[in-house]
C-alpha cells in the first residue's frame, strides 16, 4: 500500500507540468504532431525499460486489447487535451481532467459490473469539492473559456476512465511495462497515420531547442515514466484509485509554482489541499477483504 501512494504522489508530481508543456507544444505544432512525438519519445524510453527488465514473448500478448487501449488511453485522449487546450488555458485543462475518477467510477458500474461503494464516492466527492475550492472556480468565468475546449477535455476524461477499467479487467496477467511500452508504441502509430492524412507532421520543428526541451518533459517523463507508473498504479490499485491521481495534479502544479515561481500559498489553497488527500485515502478504502485477496492473487504474475 506504502508504495502505491509513492507512486500516486510521484505520478502527480510528473504530470503536473504536462498540461504546461502540452500549451507550450500545440503554439508551434499541430495536434496530432504533438501526440505522436510525445508518444515517440515516450515508448523510446519504455522500450529502454522493457529490455532492461528481459521481457520478451511479445507474440503471446492479448493484441486485441492492446490495441483499444492504445487508442482510447494514449492516442484519442491526447488529442482531445491537445485540442481543448487551444481553446482553454492549461490551469482549466488540468481541474476539467479531475472529473476522470467520477467517470472512472460511472463507468466501472454501467460497463463492467463494478459495484463502487457509498465510501468510495464519498471519497471522489469529497477530493472534487476540494479541486473545486483549489481551483477557486467560483472567481472565474468557465463558459468564456470555449465549451468545445471544455467538451474536448471533458470527453478526454471519459476515455481514461474506460481505457483504466478495461486495463484493470482484461490486462491485468500482462506486466506493466509490457503494457505501457506496446501501448504507447501503438498510439504513436494512431497519430502518425492521423498526422499523415492531415498533412502537419513538420519534422524539422523537433530540432528546435524549445521544442525538443517540452517534448523531454512531455514525452519522456509524462508520457513514458508516467504511463508505465500508472498502468503499475491501475494494476496494483484499481483503477478508481489509479484515476485519483488527476486529483493531486494540480496540486503538484501549484507546488511546483511554489518552488520554482514563488507564488504564495493561500489558506485556501490548503483547505482544498487537505480535502483532496482525505478523497484520495478513502476512495481507496473500498474493498473488502476478499476482494483484496482476489487482486494479490491476480496481480502477482505482473
């Protein structure tokens, strides 16, 4: 349990700065360069990590499944962000991606038979209210931002909290790396093939320093080590408290505001801070005994 809170904090930490670095790229590139680039240098590293870990059989995967999750976890979700935030700042990008644990919990229940428990949506409730208060949504003017830059997000979320129910029932027997490194390499084929019959792949923009800087960050680190993170989080966790993590993002992003801008902290801030850890804590106190027996079982062959 210890180190799945690590990871949650840590995965918070990483994506905290890819709303920033995703505005930054889609003011030079178009959308699906983005995705494909990020993508690219993301499954480069998590390839690294496959080779590294000895994984192999590659032919015995469930390809099927890989390929849906390569589309509705990477590929589609990233060009919806991308998308949205041309038409919203990355500040309400980041609060709008914190509706996926209320979706991931919906979804659970309609689609798979997940039956979520009164705790655990009392825990998502509570963490969203303190996104909310965080945010100070109440002082800002949502609709002026652009409703296909909110829907666009919006529909973003929906697709991580299928992609992360459908990961936790029909991938669970294959190692994270394994799926974090195949996945990513499909959806940079999704967007290669989107980018191509759009005709916006600019191969020379890479070069520029800017660039090739936000795409480390988004790329290596936010899509490459944070994916492989999170699909280990969906794994060990659940998928609900996997989602959660877009909860913490963008509290790291005001930590990282704090220490690196010396924005100030308000009492506010810490109020809706503290509501958000106490989400997160007790949307995970949702299984049972048995139920937690059935998923040490299932995840130790991972």
């Amino acid at each position: 349990m210890k180190r799945l809170y690590i990871g949650l904090v840590a995965l918070s930490l990483i994506w905290g700065t890819s709303f920033l670095f995703i505005k930054i790229l889609v003011s030079s590139m178009m959308i699906w360069e983005v995705v494909f680039w990020r993508c690219t240098f993301g499954a480069t590293v998590l390839w690294g990590i496959y080779i590294w870990h000895g994984k192999h059989q590659l032919s015995k995967l469930p390809w099927g499944s890989l390929l849906l999750v390569g589309l509705t976890n990477n590929a589609l979700p990233w060009g919806l962000i991308a998308l949205s935030e041309t038409n919203i700042s990355s500040s309400l990008a980041s609060v709008l991606n914190a509706t996926t644990p209320i979706w991931t919990g919906i979804i659970g229940l309609l689609c798979f038979g997940i039956r979520v428990s009164g705790k655990q949506w009392f825990g998502i409730m509570v963490g969203f209210i303190g996104i909310i208060i965080l945010s100070d949504l109440g002082n800002s003017s949502l609709f002026k931002n652009g409703l296909a830059g909110i829907g666009t997000m919006v529909a973003a979320a929906v697709c991580y909290g299928f992609s992360s129910q459908y990961i936790k029932r029909h991938l669970h027997e294959v190692s994270s790396i394994t799926v974090a490194a195949v996945t990513l390499t499909l959806a940079s084929l999704y967007a290669f093939i989107f980018a191509e019959m759009s005709g916006t792949i600019k191969w020379s923009l890479v070069s520029d320093p800017s660039i090739f800087g936000a795409l480390i960050g988004l790329g290596v680190f936010g899509s490459g080590v944070g994916i492989y993170i999170f699909y280990y989080l969906i794994q060990r966790g659940s998928a609900e408290f996997a989602t959660m993590v877009t909860y913490l993002v963008p509290v790291s992003a005001l930590v990282w505001g704090s220490v690196f801008l010396n924005e100030t902290l308000t009492y506010q801030m810490v109020f809706g801070l503290a509501l958000i850890l106490i989400g997160v804590y007790l949307a995970q106190e949702m299984k049972d005994s048995k139920r937690g027996k059935q998923h040490e079982q299932q995840t130790r062959v991972s």
